[in-house]
C-alpha cells in the first residue's frame, strides 16, 4: 500500500539521502515499510516500533534477532523488484505527482511544462 508520510512534521524526507537529487529535479521512491505490520495491524507496529526506539534504538541490543518476522519486507522487495523491472523495460519515465515542490525543476530540465 502507498500512504503519505505519517510524521511528515519530523522532516524524513528532507533529511534523506536522497533530498540532493530531489533538488535537482529526479525523481525517486522512498520506500519505507511503515509499521503496519500482516500480523497485528498497526496496533502491533507501533507498539513495536516505540519498543525499538525506547529500547534498542543505537543501544547495545540494536542488532539483528533472528525471532523477527520478514514476510512483510520480503513482500516489499518483491514489490519493488517488480516496479524497478517494469521501469527498466519501459519507455516511461517516472515524474513528480501535480503539485509537488519539485515537480517544476524536473519539467525545466526536460524543456516541458
């Protein structure tokens, strides 16, 4: 699922290592899993992603626990693949939704409005 950015007052985006290409006009995907999780809802995603943070978060515990269910990022790689697959034997090129801050650099540098 797509969704907009549920903290979007924290700046991710703006922060991302991406931002540089975002000001230049190219396009790109920010994926990000979210916390909604197939076992629990977000209910459950967020109770453990607060967990995380409160706990683990750059502590001595902040590594990989083979216990952690990976159906959902596996999911979203394959959704992934899928789309970087589909782009690559394209003629498309991805663009920036009507609106967006950065959309008018992109169409100035492809000589359209």
């Amino acid at each position: 699922m797509i969704s907009p950015d549920p903290e979007p007052e924290k700046g991710h985006f703006y922060r991302s290592d991406h931002i540089s290409l975002a000001k230049v006009g190219v396009p790109m995907l920010d994926p990000d899993g979210g916390f909604d999780l197939i076992q629990g809802g977000t209910a459950a995603g967020q109770a453990a992603r607060d967990d995380y943070r409160e706990h683990h978060y750059h502590q001595p515990s902040d590594e990989y626990d083979p216990k952690w269910d990976l159906s959902g990022p596996i999911g979203d790689l394959h959704a992934l693949y899928t789309l970087g697959e589909t782009l690559g034997n394209s003629e498309q090129w991805p663009g920036w939704y009507p609106g967006n801050e950065f959309r008018a650099i992109r169409d100035k540098s492809r000589g359209t409005k």
